[in-house]
C-alpha cells in the first residue's frame, strides 16, 4: 500500500501572507523556514528511500519547501505545480489592520481566529474564496 506525505511549508515572514506587501511579491521563506524544510527533508529521506510523486501549490513559501525538502534526496521526483494544492487566503480583517497586530501573539490569534471563524460560517463580503470553495477545491486536488 502506497503512503502519502503531507508536509506544510517551513516558516513564512508576515509579508507572505499579503501582510504589507503582494504575497506574489513575498519571500518564500524566512532563514528559519529554510532550515525547517531541509531538517523535513532529512527526516523524510530517513524514513523512506524515495517516492513516486512530489506535488505543490504555487505559492513561493510551498515551492521553496519543496525543493528543500527533496535537496535530502539522491533521486527526486520530477516536481508538479498545482495551485489547487494552494492555502487559503487570509482574510482582510487579519491582512488590512495596523501592523501592530502582528507584534502580540495572543491579540493577532483572537483577531485570526475571529476572522476565521467568519470564513467558515460563510462570510465572503470581500468575495474572496468562500470556505465551502476552498474545501471543495483542495477535495479535488
């Protein structure tokens, strides 16, 4: 029986996420997340000794992790692109605020997490990619 890894992107800066500048624009990763993604791969490259397929979205954070990770391996996969594969978007209420929000971990949550919840519940007056699109569009990936 075949596996399937999951691996989410090494740390981002703020930026990446829309935060203060166009996330197409953005960093893929912060020095730190380099190092995540490659310690990802070496674990990963410990346990198995390669793979069929190696998938990503498009976002800068994804593909830098990606070849990252695979750096681990002596033969890797040829890489596919798919946007699909993309996270979600912040929601403006988290993106749009004084950046002061981004220096308190605990109010940056609440505003997240409030935010969030909105999404879920259905509210998409910006007409961003509702919830129930993006499940569907990662169910389909």
């Amino acid at each position: 029986m075949g596996a399937l890894y999951l691996v989410r992107h090494g740390q981002a800066p703020a930026h990446a996420y829309g935060v203060g500048t166009a996330a197409a624009d953005a960093p893929g990763l912060t020095d730190l997340g380099f190092v995540q993604a490659r310690l990802t791969g070496d674990v990963l490259a410990g346990l198995v000794p390669g793979f069929d397929a190696a998938i990503s979205g498009d976002l800068p954070r994804q593909a830098a992790t990606l070849q990252s990770v695979l750096e681990a391996f002596d033969s890797p996969p040829e890489t596919t692109v798919d946007p699909a594969w993309n996270e979600y978007s912040l929601p403006p209420s988290v993106t749009s605020v004084d950046s002061s929000l981004y220096d308190d971990r605990a109010r940056y949550q609440q505003a997240l997490d409030v935010a969030l919840t909105g999404w879920i519940d259905g509210d998409t007056a910006d007409e961003s990619e509702s919830y129930t699109e993006f499940a569907t569009r990662t169910r389909e990936a």
